[in-house]
C-alpha cells in the first residue's frame, strides 16, 4: 500500500475486485466476458493474468469456490442438499452430488453428518477443544465500515509480519494512526488448500477519506455479531476459534448470518507479532435461522 504499484500490483488489484465480485454472486451464471470486462482485461489476457495470480483458470475457481461454499453451507447451515445446490449455482441436487462426490470424496449427506467433522479433527485435534469457561463472548450491533485492505494468498500464518508491516507503513503515509484494523481469512482451512487460502488485513477509514482510486476498498456489513475477546499468542488464536465455531455455535441457538469473520484491532490495540496477539474475534450472525452464504460488499469503482 505505501509504494506506487507497479504494473503486476495493479492488475492483481483488478483481479482481486473481480473474485470479490464472483463470491457475491456464486449462485448466478458467471460469465468469462463479463468477468473480463469487470476486471478491464479482454477475455485473454483476463484468463492468462487470473491463471498466473490464481493458479488456476476462472472457470476452475468459480467450480472450486461453489463446491467450497457447499462444504461450509452443509456444516453450518441447516437448508436442505437441493437449497444448497441451488444457492452454489447448481441447476439440480444431483448435479451438485456428482461433482461434490469428486471433489470430497463423498456424499453431501456423509460430509454434512461427519465428514467435516473428521476432516477438522486432522487440522485440529480434540485437545485443542478449549474448557467453554475459558472465553466469554458478548453480543454486539456493529455498523458498516469502510476498509482498504491488502490482500495476501497461502496458508494461514505465513509471512502475515510482513503484510502487517506494509500495511502499517501505508497507514503512516496517509496519517491513519490509530484506525482500527482487521485480520479477515476469507477461506475455511478446513474446506480449501492452504496454498489457495486468501487473507485481508483491513484498515478503518474515516467517512471523509478521500481514497486514491487504486486502492482496494470493500465494506464490512453492518449487523450483529458474536465477539469474543482474545489475548495471547497468536498459536492460541486458532483454538478460540475452534471453540467459538463449534462449540458456542450450536449451543448459542444463533446462525452465521455469513461466512464472514474478522480479528478486530482497536484503536491501542499493537498489531499481532510472534509473541502476542490482543483483538476482538468477531463471527456475523442471523437473528432468525436461515439458509446463509457468505458474500462481501464491495464498494463500486
């Protein structure tokens, strides 16, 4: 953020707004022509560019992110298969089933009654399960913030000191001492390969913020969400979130209104080192159960 981008920066910045774009709209028909004209490429060099950023063709991540948020909507949803196809951008169940099976390796119904379960339990072992007396967790109305956010591709963890680094450093330049930031992983660990794992770290703007037009903007939502305050090492974060997830979760009697969840820093707040890490983590909700999905609204250019 502190530096003028150079042209890489740029266009992995036009790509990053378009896979935004398609997780808002996975359950619509997604075109290669539109996406390229979204992102300002014509269609081949959008495909070539998205293939050298992603790894993969769009057609492969658009399939790969529908069959992903499947995964997370059988665990963590209480809609039916045929809903769920229908919301990942399938036209039947069985459609969904035949192309769930060869990614997963079996049946929505055997995923939704213990296949995540086993697959959490390789990533993270019951010990890690926390005593439910070891955190409290509070229930708050947040409003909707406008964040400028750096994005960074790999597992969890990696090289996140540098990133928070550059974003500190962007921060000084534009005389954003003191906004609130935010960690947000935008994948399940759990559901996507750690090397395809997408992390934001998001700085607060103020309402009056003029942003240059290259920076990368989105909204975090307003709404209302379970925050549980966490302060330790950065090793530990992970089981308070195993225990929030799945254990306060179900017991709570709410939904995730989303798959959307962030660590908030606090103005006061240091940004998260080795050693330490003090933030508040934060999951939306739904007041009422319903069939959920994740989605991020990003501010238009």
């Amino acid at each position: 953020m502190a530096r003028p981008p150079n042209p890489v920066e740029l266009s992995l910045r036009r790509i990053n707004r378009v896979v935004d774009m398609v997780e808002a709209n996975l359950s619509e028909n997604l075109v290669l022509d539109d996406l390229a004209r979204a992102a300002a490429f014509s269609r081949f060099h959008f495909h070539r560019v998205f293939h050298e950023h992603y790894g993969e063709t769009p057609k492969e991540y658009v399939q790969r992110r529908r069959l992903e948020l499947g995964a997370w909507l059988l665990h963590y949803s209480t809609g039916s298969i045929a809903r769920v196809a229908q919301r990942c951008g399938f036209a039947t169940a069985d459609g969904f089933a035949r192309a769930f099976r060869r990614r997963f390796g079996m049946s929505p119904l055997d995923w939704r009654t213990d296949g995540f379960g086993q697959r959490l339990l390789r990533h993270l072992p019951p010990e890690s399960m926390e005593d439910p007396d070891a955190w409290q967790v509070r229930i708050e109305r947040l409003t909707e913030r406008r964040v400028a956010y750096h994005r960074q591709m790999g597992p969890y963890g990696l090289n996140t000191g540098r990133q928070w680094e550059n974003v500190t450093t962007w921060m000084g330049t534009w005389q954003l001492h003191g906004a609130t930031r935010y960690g947000m992983g935008l994948d399940d660990p759990v559901i996507t390969p750690p090397e395809q794992c997408r992390y934001d770290i998001c700085v607060e703007l103020p309402a009056d913020f003029a942003v240059n037009p290259r920076t990368p903007v989105k909204v975090i939502p307003a709404g209302l969400y379970a925050v549980l305050r966490y302060e330790g090492p950065p090793t530990g974060s992970s089981q308070a979130w195993l225990w929030l997830m799945e254990k306060w979760l179900p017991a709570s009697g709410y939904q995730m209104e989303k798959m959307f969840h962030f660590e908030r820093y606090t103005a006061g707040t240091p940004n998260p080192d080795v050693d330490r890490q003090n933030c508040d983590l934060c999951v939306a909700l739904a007041i009422e159960p319903s069939l959920i999905a994740p989605q991020f609204n990003c501010q238009p250019r």
